[in-house]
C-alpha cells in the first residue's frame, strides 16, 4: 500500500484564515489573504473552529494518490460522499500482474491458512484467465474477481471533510486497511497544514469518550490515541 499526497490548496492555512476574518472584517478577501500572517491565520482557525465555524476549512483541499490496495478498502472509501474519486476501472485494465492481490495480514502470518488463500485466488486468476480467452470482455470477466482484488485510487478531500474521515477511519473499530489509509493521509496533510488537523484523528481524541460502546476494542486507550495523534 503507498498513500502520497499529490496536492493540496497552496498556503492552505492562510486562505482558510482569511476566509474566517472575511466574515467579520470591512476589507476585502483579495486584501485580506495579502496581509494575513500565518500566526494570525492559525489562531483564526483554531478560534473559529472551536465554535463550529467549520465551513471556513472547506476552502482547503488534499489529493492523494492511494496505491495498490483492495476493492474492500476503496469501496469502504467511496462510501465518504463529500470527496471526489477516480479509481483504476476493471472494465479497461486487465489483472495479470504478479502482485494481484492484498493479503491481509491475519491471513499471513498463519501459513496453512495463507495457501488456502492463495491457492482459491490462484484459481480465480485461472478462470479470469479463461474468460478472457473464451472472448469475454472485462467487464463481464471482472465478475469472478474478489474483494482482494488490488486496485488505484485518487481521492480529493477538503480538509473539513478529511476531519470527519480520520474521525471514523482512524478509529480502532475502523477496518485495519482503511484505518492504516486514513492514519497515513492525516500524517501527510498534517504535516502540510498542521494548524488545520491539530487535533484531527478517532473522534473520541477530542470527544473525550468512546462512542462505540460495547464494540469498543478493550486495548483503546483515549490518553494513548491523543498522544500518538498529536504528534503523528
Ligand atoms: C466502523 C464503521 C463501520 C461501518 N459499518 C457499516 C456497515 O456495516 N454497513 C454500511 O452500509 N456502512 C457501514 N459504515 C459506513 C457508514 O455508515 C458511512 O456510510 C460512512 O462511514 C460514511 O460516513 P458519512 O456518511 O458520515 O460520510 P460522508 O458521506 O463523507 O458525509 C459527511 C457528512 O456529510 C453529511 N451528509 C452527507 N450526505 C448526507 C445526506 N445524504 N444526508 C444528510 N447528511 C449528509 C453528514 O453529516 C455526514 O456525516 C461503517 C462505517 C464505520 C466507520
């Protein structure tokens, strides 16, 4: 798996600060982004968001580039309907590469387990294989593949919306490959606008409480979690 950043919003703090001071100054915005400082564009954000005022963080976005993953992990991802997508397509791009499939890591470390599984996507490839010579257009053929099936993605978040991403995806209820996706597309935007993801991660980091209640994995720690986020 390989999560990069591509791009994001140039000077993403100091647009979304001067977007907050545009609601309450005279001057105009093109005036107001030419004199704000990046201290006081911080301290705007962090104010303003700490009422609610999230709106003035949609100016900021981030496109990643998400690599070599499954189809479990992506069609969890699309589920997030305020982000845009474009994703490597089954009806065009054939799978015969050598690495076709992510392996989770359960499945890994147990190598009696591991042949049973490598051995049942050997034969969907097989099959696959066969469609394809049987004149089966990809489209059609993609029908045997599974969710292990690794696929590309480009994804464009503004930073309200990678908020409340990482608020549910970084969560340890969180699926591990979603959860490892979002923790490292968190650690790459926060390292471009940290002002923006301070206090970005699980939700229960600024919540202060877990909301899953009995699903909530025993080994949670929220003091551990605001630690490890914060300095991410
Ligand atoms: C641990 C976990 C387990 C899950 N299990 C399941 C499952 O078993 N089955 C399943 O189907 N899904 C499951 N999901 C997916 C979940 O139900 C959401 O679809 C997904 O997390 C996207 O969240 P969202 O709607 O808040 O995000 P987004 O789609 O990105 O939306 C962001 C926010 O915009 C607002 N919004 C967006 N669209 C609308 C709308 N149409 N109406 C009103 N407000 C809107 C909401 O405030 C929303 O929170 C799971 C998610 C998690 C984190």
């Amino acid at each position: 798996m390989k999560v990069k950043l591509l791009r994001h919003t140039t000077d993403p703090e100091l647009l979304c600060g001067a977007a907050a001071l545009t609601s309450t100054k005279i001057g105009r915005p093109s005036e107001i982004l030419e004199n704000i400082d990046s201290e006081t564009a911080k301290r705007i954000i962090k104010r303003v968001t700490g009422y609610e005022h999230v709106s003035v963080i949609e100016h900021a976005s981030f496109t990643f580039s998400i690599e070599g993953v499954s189809r479990t992990m992506t069609h969890q991802l699309v589920r997030h309907r305020v982000a845009s997508y474009t994703q490597q397509s089954q009806r065009y791009v054939t799978y015969d590469t050598p690495e076709k499939y992510v392996t989770p890591p359960s499945i890994t470390k147990n190598t009696r387990v591991k042949e049973i599984f490598d051995d049942a996507l050997e034969k969907i490839s097989e099959t696959y294989q066969k469609l394809l010579k049987a004149g089966i257009p990809k489209e059609d053929a993609r029908f045997i593949l599974p969710n292990a099936a690794k696929t590309n993605i480009i994804v464009t978040m503004n930073a309200r919306e990678l908020q409340h991403f990482c608020n549910l995806r970084c969560c340890a209820r969180a699926q591990w490959e979603i959860r490892e996706v979002a923790t490292e597309m968190l650690k790459q935007a926060k390292k471009a606008a940290p002002a923006l993801f301070e206090n970005a991660g699980p939700a229960c980091i600024l919540r202060g409480y877990c909301a899953e209640g009995k699903m909530k994995p025993p080994e949670c720690n929220i003091e551990e979690l605001r630690k490890r986020f914060r300095n991410l």
